[in-house]
C-alpha cells in the first residue's frame, strides 16, 4: 500500500487567505483518506509545519483559533515562510501511522514545492506531536518549538485516565489508547520510543519549549524534566510562563523570533 495524493484545490473560505491549497491523500499505512492545507512560501524553500491540538483539525491555524494564527503562524508567514498544516488523523497523538503519514507527506512536499527546510511550531497535542515526530524523523526537522507539551507519553497517558469521565484530561487519554492500540503497560516499548523524555538523544535541531506553570491539561513537570536534560546545549531554550495555564506558552514572545532566527540572515539578534 502506498501514500497517494487524491486531491488538490484551492480552499475557497472567507476565513483562509488566497493561495491556500487542501491537498487530499490516501494513507499508505491503511488507506485511510485524510488531508492538509498547504500555503507555499513567498520566497525560499523553507516551511513550517504546524500541528493542531486535540478535538481540532488541520484547520485550526487558519479558522479554529484567532489567537493561535495571529500569534504562531501569521508572523512566520510574513516573513516569507511556508505553511503546511496536516490534519493528521485528527487526535492520533503521533501514532505510528500519523509518523508515517506526515514523513510520505512532507517528501510529497519536497518533491512537489522544492521545500528544503522544515520548522516545527505546535502547541499542546501539536507540541507533543513535533517533539516525537523530531525524535524519529531527526533529518525532516530543522528546528522544533513545542508550547505546552507532555514528553513523557506512558506517563501522561495513565495520569489522564486517571481523571474522572467527561474531562478533557480523560478524554485524551482514551485517544492516547485508541491511536496506539494499546494502554501504556501493554505495549512499553512503544510508548517509551514516542517518548521525547527518553530519547533526547535523538532531538538533534535545536529545541524551543515553553510551558506555563500552573497547566492543568498537561502537567508542568515532565518539560522541566525534558528541559534539564537539554539544559548544556547551546541551541535548546525553555521558557516557564509564572502562573500560566495550558494556553499562555501560545502567547510567548520569544517563540516566533526564535523559530524565526533558525533562517540564516531572516530575524537576527
């Protein structure tokens, strides 16, 4: 079975700017249709990919969330950048399928658009998504910003279902289980490899990560724990936000200079 685009079109939506093009594929793991939006860059071969977060769709970017365009795609984009934004099998929390399909899509990406670079800026499930995907596809990141992430997938995954039935935090967890196939106890292995905690090895970009102190939806001290691993590297940043929530890692200032200045001669110091 293999990956195969079905479709491309412009979107046509008040809410998406014009050049915006809703690529349709067909999965090569199990055939499954899905889609991203894709927006070429103003000059250059550099892109970034940005992850939705749970409960939303490849569209959050462009008509989900005001907050989240203005304050992480829309700068990049002026900048002259690429955008891409998967949908990604909707809350698979970067299930192996989802790895596979965003590697066969980001090599259509290459050979279609001539991208040369790709720069990953997500919050929340997003954040979580570039940290793993980053730590099994090194060579496809150039560098990697995750807002408001759980790098410890098993642990998160046992601490969410431990919350009461109709919570967000339970709800996760469900789909943590469903997009593996597994509970973290019955497939270690797996949960431990999706795991940016334990294979920091592999982030070999350099590393932005933020976090607000106070996040109930994802636990502070699991990104403390990734960010004291990466502390001696030069090129890895983490910023806590005092008393923030699970949202305040979105309005960072430093994010997109940062994300930004991984483009020789584009935002320097």
């Amino acid at each position: 079975m293999s990956f195969s685009i079905t479709n491309e079109a412009p979107v046509s939506f008040p809410a998406v700017p014009s050049g915006v093009t809703r690529v349709e594929y067909q999965s090569g793991v199990d055939a499954i249709p899905d889609w991203a939006l894709i927006w070429p860059p103003a000059r250059g071969n550099v892109w970034t990919v940005n992850l939705h977060g749970h409960g939303s769709h490849g569209d959050q970017y462009f008509i989900g969330r005001q907050d989240v365009r203005e304050h992480l795609w829309q700068p990049v984009r002026d900048a002259g950048l690429g955008v891409v934004t998967p949908n990604l099998r909707d809350n698979a929390w970067m299930s192996p399928a989802a790895v596979r399909d965003l590697h066969e899509l980001l090599d259509w990406i290459r050979r279609r658009y001539g991208a040369t670079r790709f720069l990953f800026i997500s919050g929340s499930m997003g954040g979580n998504g570039n940290l793993t995907y980053a730590i099994l596809h090194p060579e496809d990141c150039s560098a990697v910003v995750a807002l408001g992430a759980a790098p410890d997938l098993a642990a998160y995954c046992i601490w969410a279902l431990g919350n009461d039935a109709g919570t967000i935090q339970r709800q996760i967890g469900d789909a943590i289980v469903s997009a593996y196939g597994a509970l973290p106890g019955q497939m270690p292995d797996l949960y431990r490899r999706h795991s940016p905690l334990f294979n920091t090895e592999r982030l070999t970009m350099p590393v932005f990560l933020a976090h607000g102190e106070n996040d109930a939806l994802m636990p502070v001290a699991p990104m403390r724990a990734l960010a004291a691993q990466l502390a001696d590297r030069p090129d890895c940043e983490y910023v806590e936000v005092a008393g923030g929530d699970h949202d305040s890692p979105i309005f960072c200032a430093s994010a997109v200079p940062w994300i930004l200045r991984q483009v020789v001669g584009l935002f320097p110091e």
